[in-house]
C-alpha cells in the first residue's frame, strides 16, 4: 500500500489523475516492486476541472464522480482507499451493478452524508431516504483503530476532506508498517 501511495503521490505532485485506479491496474513485480498501469484514462488537470464521468470501473468509482459532480486527484484517493478495504476483506468493498446500486452500496458502509457535503451542482438530488445515517467511527468492525482511522479518511464522502497520499503516506498505520519492516 506504501509504495501504490507513493506513486499517487508522485502522479498528483505532477498533476496527474489516474482515473482508473483498481487492483487489475496495480502490477506487482516478482521481487514486490509495486507499479501503477494503464494510463489510459490519465489526464493533467487544474483544480476542480469539468472532466467526462465515464472514468474509474464501477466499484472503485468515489460519489462525486458517481453524482456527475466536477472532480479532481481525490477520486484516486477513493480508489486507493477501495483497494485498501479489498486487502484486507479479499473481495471489493463496494459491489453495485448500476450507478444508483453503488450510492446506496456506498452509503451503507459510510452512511448518508449530511446535506451540506451533498454536491451542488450535481443533477441527482439529495434525499434522506438513500440510507440511514450511522456513525463511521468503525468502518469494518474487524479492523484495527489505525485501519479504521486510514479506511475512513480514504473514503471520506467530500472529497475535501479526502486524505491525500502524501498525508496517507504519514498516517500512522503505515508508518507502524514502515518501522516493522526496517
């Protein structure tokens, strides 16, 4: 997970998006060497550039892209944070069929975000009826705390307050990771 993050990180310093982050794109060599592939549907951006939602497979898709909403490097973050969860539950975390299926698949897990997160120029409008609120303390319950901590700042509803990879490369689960492996 530290080194597809670092070269997240490496991609967003260089204002690249990857747009199609899913564990079939992450490629890992016989001698564990973790690398990043198809840069298909990569581009540059600006900040909060109107770019095409059809990007990123279904599962690995964050709202904001799911809600035609404009975007930026924090749908890799999701993604990231979708292949994070799948590590440790060795299958998806989010598996809808339809865009619609996916919200609610999603907001299962995190629950429904508060009114003011919802994003405003998005064409699906916000309803209370799309899944009980509930607390995100403990995503998936058979993680640790530092899992759970990492797990929710990766698929935080607003991608604002998405964590990035150069602050997830900080986060103290990893570097507990870090300082076992040295």
């Amino acid at each position: 997970m530290r080194q597809l993050l670092s070269g997240l990180d490496f991609l967003h310093t260089n204002t690249v998006i990857h747009r199609d982050l899913k564990p079939d794109n992450v490629l890992v060599s016989s001698r564990g060497e973790v690398k990043i592939a198809d840069f298909g549907l990569a581009r540059i951006y600006t900040y909060h550039i109107a770019l095409t939602p059809c990007v990123v497979t279904l599962w690995y898709r964050a709202p904001e892209v799911l809600l035609q909403s404009s975007y930026m490097s924090s749908v890799d973050m999701w993604s990231a944070g979708c292949i994070f969860a799948e590590l440790f539950l060795l299958r998806p975390l989010f598996r809808g069929f339809t865009e619609i299926q996916q919200l609610q698949k999603i907001f299962e897990v995190i629950g429904l975000p508060s009114e003011e997160d919802w994003p405003i120029e998005s064409p699906v409008c916000y309803s209370p009826a799309w899944a009980e609120k509930k607390p995100t303390k403990q995503l998936l319950p058979s993680l640790a705390h530092e899992e759970n901590d990492l797990l929710s700042q990766f698929l935080a509803f607003n991608p604002v307050h998405r964590i990035s990879a150069c602050r997830a490369l900080a986060h103290p689960f990893l570097a507990d990771c870090n300082s076992e492996d040295e």
